[in-house]
C-alpha cells in the first residue's frame, strides 16, 4: 500500500485502516461495519499484490462524527489544551 498521507492523521480522531482480508466481500463487509458508525472515506474496490495472499483495501475514518445514533457516545471528545497538561 502507498505511504500514509500525513493530512490524513493531521488531527487527533482522523484514522487510517489498512485491511487484509482473505477476499473482497470479507473485506467491503468490514469496510461497511465501519461507515455506518463513523464518517468513512470508503474504497470502491480492493488490491492485490502479486504473489500475495488475500486482497488490501484502505479507507479514511473521522472518529470525531460518529454516523449510527448508538454511536454519538463513542465520538472523541475534543482535548482541551489544560486537560493535555
């Protein structure tokens, strides 16, 4: 996979996830279990590298916007700048 992109962890919250799976629907599948509690930058489709097992797949997650309404608990809360003391 390409290097991490430093705009996409420039903010506490932001996530990048990287996934080997064993095949495609495996891997969309957790994909969707993740953008349907946070705010994701899904992929369309799946890689995979030559003489490897599996397929990869990278999406982008913004912790802080938290999608399902069980989730709103769950968001980060913004670190104030005496509680980072």
């Amino acid at each position: 996979m390409d290097p991490i992109n430093e705009a996409h962890v420039s903010e506490p919250g932001l996530v990048v996830v990287d996934v080997a799976a064993a095949d495609d629907d495996t891997a969309l599948a957790f994909q969707q279990l993740l953008a349907e509690r946070w705010a994701t930058a899904t992929a369309e489709t799946t890689t995979r590298d030559a003489g490897e097992p599996g397929v990869r797949l990278r999406c982008y997650l913004d912790l802080r916007q938290p999608i399902s309404p069980a989730a709103p608990a769950e968001a980060l809360t913004p670190v104030s700048a005496a509680a980072s003391q």
